[in-house]
C-alpha cells in the first residue's frame, strides 16, 4: 500500500518527520507521569476500613499508562528507524511464508 493509498483509507500512520515525533513523545511523557501521578493519588484515596475503594479508576489509569508507553515506543522506534534511514520494514520470506524462523 502507498502513501497516498493508505491516506485515502483513513489509516494513521505515524509521521515521518523526526522533530514531529520528538514533540510527541515529549508530551506522551508529560501524560505518562500526570498518568503515574493519577494512580499513585487514586491509591492513596483508597479507605478499606471505610468502604472507599478505587479500583475501576485505579485499573484504568493504569490501562492508560500501558497504552502511553506503547505510544512512547512505537514514536521512539520510528525516530530511530529514520536516523538509520531504514524505511518500511518488510518481514522476511520465511515469515511470509508462515515461519518463524
């Protein structure tokens, strides 16, 4: 699939400019640690004794944090494959084919 073809098709893709993705991972990682804050002060709030508990909103901050740090990774290896100059990485034959190795 082309450029142009996956934009007619709504997929998003990530950029391909490095100072892009750079901004990104740096407010990616201004959202992770407010994220980390979140669940760290939901913790906190929770009162056993008095019947108070945050476990809906503790499992998804902690969802959110997961999804952050995949974002993080995929933007911080697509910096890394543009300052190799790899461009779209096709897997190997043996994967084509079904194998693993």
């Amino acid at each position: 699939m082309t450029r142009e073809e996956e934009l007619k098709s709504g997929d998003k893709r990530l950029s391909d400019d490095i100072n892009v993705l750079e901004a990104e991972v740096a407010q990616l990682n201004l959202d992770l640690e407010k994220t980390k804050q979140d669940v760290r002060r939901l913790r906190e709030e929770e009162d056993p004794a008095k019947g108070v508990y945050r476990h809906e909103e503790i499992f998804q901050a902690q969802q959110d944090k997961l999804r952050l740090d995949v974002e993080i990774q995929f933007r911080t290896n697509k910096i890394n494959r543009l300052k190799l100059g790899i461009e779209d990485m096709e897997p190997s034959a043996g994967v084509k084919n079904g194998f693993l190795f």
